[in-house]
C-alpha cells in the first residue's frame, strides 16, 4: 500500500515506527500490490524470502500484518510456510 494510502486511512508511519520501537520492535514495512496477478506472486516470493532470512538467519520473532485487513498477510505467511517449512 503506497504511503499516500496510508496517509488517507489516518496512518502515520513515522509516528507507529516509534511507537513499536518504544517496545523494542523494529518496524520494517514491506509493501506488498496485489492489483496485478503478476505482481501479486513475484512480491508474495520476495516476502517470503525476507520472513525466511528475519526468521532463520537472524533469528527474529516477527509479526506481519496488513493494514487493510484483506487477505495480504496471511497470503505471505501461507508462501514463507509453503516455501520454507
């Protein structure tokens, strides 16, 4: 989701980055466009290598989710499971 999206559902990414980082989360903001098909599986593939270097290489506890609370999150975490486990 472009930030100008965010921006319109009242997202404020710099005031959230802070706000996990007072809690000790690092926000790392992965976009992931699912208008094209095309585009929607090459991202699903490059989101699940970066889950799978976060959790595997660097050992990190990581949360994901989407901000439009359709099917983006659990779309990435079925191909990092498809993938890598």
């Amino acid at each position: 989701m472009k930030a100008a999206d965010l921006k319109s559902r009242g997202v404020k990414l710099k005031q959230m980055e802070q706000l996990y980082a007072v809690h000790g989360i690092k926000f790392i903001r992965f976009a992931v466009n699912d208008v094209r098909e095309s585009e929607l599986a090459s991202n699903l593939f490059t989101a699940a290598q970066h889950l799978n270097s976060m959790i595997n290489t660097l050992g990190l506890n990581v949360f994901v989710f989407c901000n439009s609370g359709l099917s983006r999150s659990p779309a990435v975490m079925l191909t990092y499971l498809a993938l890598y486990k």
